[in-house]
C-alpha cells in the first residue's frame, strides 16, 4: 500500500543578496512513491536537495521558498492534513541532536510530545515505559539530558518521536555526529523498528556501511533530481551503468566500491562486509599478501610545533575529569588523527590546545612558547586556527562573502586580496556557488565546507578540526583529503578529531585512540586500523584474510590487480607481476 507519493516536487530559495542572480532551483520536479513499511536511503552529494526534500515532507519544517508540485500522504494532499495528523503521524529526527532536546530530563523529554497532544497522563505513562523499555534507555531514564552522550541523546530523540507511534519516521543524518560502534547500533535500531513493528523509513545519510545493506530502496539525488530509486543491490549497479564517473560511486559501501574498481560486472553485486570477503575470496588469488605503501611519515628531526604533558581537566570542581594525564607531542607537518567514543574527551583536548579551557594541572607548549604566555589574539593570527564541531558557529553575517570579509580586519589584508583570497578558497572547496548564501540556508555539508574555507584565510600553521567532514558527502571528503595533504606538504602541521575511521586512515600519519580519559595508542595507520576490530576500515574488515596490512578500498583493488584473478594462468600471473 502506498504511503507516500512526492509528483513532481520543485523548490527555490528566496534570493538573499538583490544584487546575485536568480537561484537555481534546489529540487526540479521530483518524483517517488514509498510503499507502506518501507525503508529508504536517500543519498547524494553534499547539496543536491536531501534535506530540503525531507523538510519538505514535515509541513512544519518547510523551508520559505517558492514551491510547486504535490505531496501525499496515505492518499491527503499534505496542506489538508489536519494539525494532529501532520504533527503525530509524521516523525522527523534531526541531524543535531541538541537542536531536538527541549527538556532537562530524560523522561520529561519522553512525556513532552505526549502532553502537549493532551495525551491523558495514565496513556503517557505506559507509552514512556514501554518506549524506554523498547530502546533500553530506563538505566538513564531519570539522568538530566545535559549528562547524555551523543549517542545517548540521539537515541532519545528517536524514541521521543516513537512514542508519538508515527506512521512515517524521517531521519536526516541521524548518525552524523556519532561515532562507528554508536552509529552501528543506532542503524541496528532503526532496522529492529522498521522490521518489527512495520514502520515505514526514509533517511538521509552519507556513511551508506551500514544502512545501504539494510536499506529496500536506494533513492540517490543528482543536482535537484531522482537519478535513481531501486534496490541497493540494483542501485549501486545501475550508478556506474549511468556514469562510471559519478562522484557518488566513492561513497558507496566498500565492498561495492572494491567491486566497481575490479570491473567485475559478471559477479554479483556485494554490499557487506561477508559480501566483500566472499568476493575475494571466490575471485582473487593471494599470493601477494603485503602491500608495500610510501612511507610518508615525519621527519624525527621536524620541530615540535605541540607537546603536552599530565594535562587533567574537569569542567568543575565537582565533576570527575574529562582529562588525566594526558600526554601528547605533535610535529611540524604532521597530520594527527584522534578517535573514540562520543563523550571520551575529544574536543576537550582540542578546546585546550586552542587555549579555550585550561588545565588545572599538566604543561602545555605551542610552538615552543607556554600557552599561557600568549596575550590578546597573539596565538591566533598566522598560528592557530580551530574549527568547531558546529559550523554554524563560525558564522555571523548575512552571507558567506561577508563572513569572509571579517577575516580581513585580523589579517591586515587590502580589499584586492581578501577578494582573491576568497575566490581562492572557494575554488579549492568547489563553493563558489555559496558565497552569496545565508550560511544558515545551507545544507549540512555546505556549512561545514564553508567553514573550513574561513578558516583557512587565517593562514594557520597549527590547524584543529573537530569532526571536518561530518555532514560531507564522500567525493567532497576525497577533495578535503587532498588539500589537508597540500597543506601539510607547506609545513601546516593539523590535529584532528574525528569518527570518520576511513578518512583517518587515508590522510594521517598517526592515529589516537581516546578512552578512559587519555589517548590510550598513537600509532601508524596501518599498526592502528589492522590491529582493531571495531575502529578500523570496512576495507580492512573485507580484506584481512587474504591481506595483511591493507586499510583502503584502493590498497585492496591494487593487490588484487597485482595477484591476478583464480581463473588466471600461471602466464598471465607472471606477467602481472
């Protein structure tokens, strides 16, 4: 049965800036229909009209905006749908989850939907336990919500919007800000629900691992349109049929993208991690088990640019420490990757490097000169620059030209190079397009690209990034990569904190894993990512019976290239190699 149908879709932003040219159209005449206890993916560049599609969906989180085009659901025109069937039966879980929790407490935020539908308080009740029930949140049903996690509050989200019983549940990037055990669990959820209780799902997301296999159907957006909308499986097939370039293929689940970069169109299409395993395995020989990579690590001899020691930190007197003793010396050129938990301590230690919090006990040096010797904006004009978790954050003016503008005043630039300045930055991060943009109209991924461009005017030698590609779709993250490397090649030395294992494995020279309020190993990628479980690469997963040490979707296509398919001769082995 037909639950939702979207008949040719189109929609505009108003124009900001009267001197910019018309807007193109973010969605041009959309088209779908999702059957009832479906479970969607939508999935497409940074841009290409996700969210607003599923805002649109939600009648009160409609952008503003000249719109045209029909969107039904269960058989009613969305504007004739009462106010308690498009607040109820319509859930929408956002992609921050601190812009969703409006109560102090746990259970509160449960009961809120609830009591303001003027639910009667014995129906609430039993609604909240069951849910918490359900979703294994009564160990904190009574905790203050400042106290969650990250995976903690976006799981209370789901379930808020749960108890409510939609019919139709939207998600946009719920496992953004979340990090790879968390968000597996979370999809685990979202699977568990669709299945067992029979709720239809649409979702947007860019880490497509996990929920690309679990997922009916694969909507995939190209500039405003449906390019395509059949089965994963399918999906991922027909893409490269249409394209073989399409930027979207580098975002597909590593084992389709070890399959599409092998060329084996006869074989079925693998999506999992057994998928990609029994692929190989069936297909490719291993002779050839180690695969000899660059060693591009820091010269020893390469200045400190950040030494650390005993740092212990507590956001009050009362409050056990999010840092003890942690210890930490980072070299000139350097690219430095920080994983773990959500709540581990990441940012923290970021915040304190940026001289934001301070220690109360332990010894800090940048650039060889003690934190607090620092004085006035001394430390952030050509040194340190950091880029917080939250892009929106960064801005503070009607567009993001004129947000850029106010780097002038700190850098001492003329009006002539703060304009090649931007339009410098902006042709590297591919932005042209967003300068004369309200930073707040733009989609996830387009704030966080925005930002880092503002950043990097500063010119820093020192650079923190907290979670820098959250919200990027995956050709964007390749492109981030690439410049991250361009920068450490100028001697630009960058800390970073991320849960983006795969991007971590292709651009750092050291990763840390942060636990029990300290970095607990800082090794090589390879040592770091062939040696764990669960913060490693799905490529590492797929490959690590026929390989030793490969920890990219490249790395593994190369060796297999270099041993030759299990159909091959010994002749044609030889001349492989």
């Amino acid at each position: 049965m037909e639950l939702l149908k979207v008949e040719n879709l189109t929609f505009t932003y108003p124009k900001q800036n009267p001197d910019a040219a018309e807007p193109e159209p973010t969605l041009q005449n959309v088209s779908f229909q999702v059957q009832e206890g479906a479970f969607v993916v939508v999935c497409g560049e940074s841009g290409c009209g996700k969210t607003t599609l599923l805002k649109l969906l939600k009648r009160e989180l409609a952008p503003a905006g000249e719109r045209s085009g029909n969107i039904w659901f269960h058989g009613v025109e969305q504007a004739a749908l009462t106010e308690r069937e498009a607040a109820c039966e319509i859930g929408f879980v956002l992609q921050n989850p601190e812009n969703q929790t409006v109560t102090d407490k746990v259970w509160h935020e449960l009961a809120f939907g609830l009591e303001n539908m003027g639910v009667p308080t014995p129906v609430i009740r039993r609604r909240v336990a069951e849910m918490a029930c359900f979703f294994g949140i009564d160990d904190w049903f009574r905790k203050k919500t400042t106290e969650l996690s990250g995976g903690q509050k976006q799981l209370l989200n789901l379930a808020a919007v749960m108890v409510m019983q939609p019919k139709l549940l939207i998600l946009d990037e719920p496992t953004s800000q979340l990090d790879p055990i968390a968000a597996s669990d979370f999809i685990n959820t979202l699977r568990k629900i669709n299945k067992e209780l029979g709720l239809t799902i649409i979702m947007t997301e860019h880490r497509l691992e996990d929920v690309f296999p679990v997922a009916d159907q694969a909507l995939i957006m190209d500039q405003g349109r449906v390019l395509l909308m059949e089965s994963p499986r399918q999906a991922g097939k027909d893409l490269k049929k249409l394209n073989s370039d399409h930027k979207m293929l580098v975002g597909m689940p590593s084992a389709l993208r070890i399959y599409h970069g092998l060329d084996v169109e006869e074989e079925e299409c693998p999506l999992t991690v057994r998928d990609g395993r029994m692929f190989l395995e069936k297909n490719y020989r291993n002779e050839i088990r180690h695969f000899e990579r660059k060693n591009e690590t820091v010269s020893e001899d390469a200045p400190f640019v950040m030494r650390m020691k005993d740092i212990c930190f507590r956001y009050a007197k009362d409050l056990p420490d999010v840092l003890d003793g942690v210890a930490l010396s980072v070299r000139q050129g350097e690219i430095i990757s920080l994983l773990g938990g959500n709540g581990a301590g990441k940012t923290t230690l970021l915040k304190i490097i940026s001289g934001t919090c301070k220690p109360y006990r332990g010894k800090i040096e940048v650039f060889g000169k003690r934190l607090q010797k620092y004085s006035g904006k001394e430390l952030y004009v050509n040194k340190l620059a950091f880029l917080p978790q939250n892009p929106q954050t960064v801005f503070l003016k009607m567009t993001v030209r004129e947000d850029y503008a106010e780097v002038r005043r700190t850098m001492g630039y003329s009006k002539e190079q703060m304009a090649q300045k931007t339009e410098e930055i902006a042709a590297t991060l591919h932005i042209e397009h967003l300068l004369d943009r309200h930073p707040y109209d733009l989609s996830g991924g387009e704030q966080q690209k925005a930002a880092i461009g503002k950043i990097l005017l500063l010119q820093p030698k020192l650079l923190l990034l907290d979670e820098p590609t959250k919200g990027i779709d995956a050709w964007s993250k390749r492109q981030l990569g690439m410049l991250l490397k361009q920068l450490k090649q100028q001697g630009i030395t960058i800390i970073m904190v991320t849960h983006d294992v795969e991007f971590a494995a292709e651009v750092s020279d050291r990763c840390g894993l942060f636990f029990d309020h300290e970095i607990t190993s800082l090794d090589v990628p390879e040592e770091f990512f062939c040696n764990n479980n669960y913060y490693t690469t799905a490529a590492n997963r797929i490959s690590r019976k026929a390989f030793d040490n490969t920890i990219t979707c490249e790395e593994v296509i190369a060796l297999c290239r270099q041993n030759g398919k299990k159909t091959d001769t010994s002749v044609q082995m030889q001349e492989r190699r």
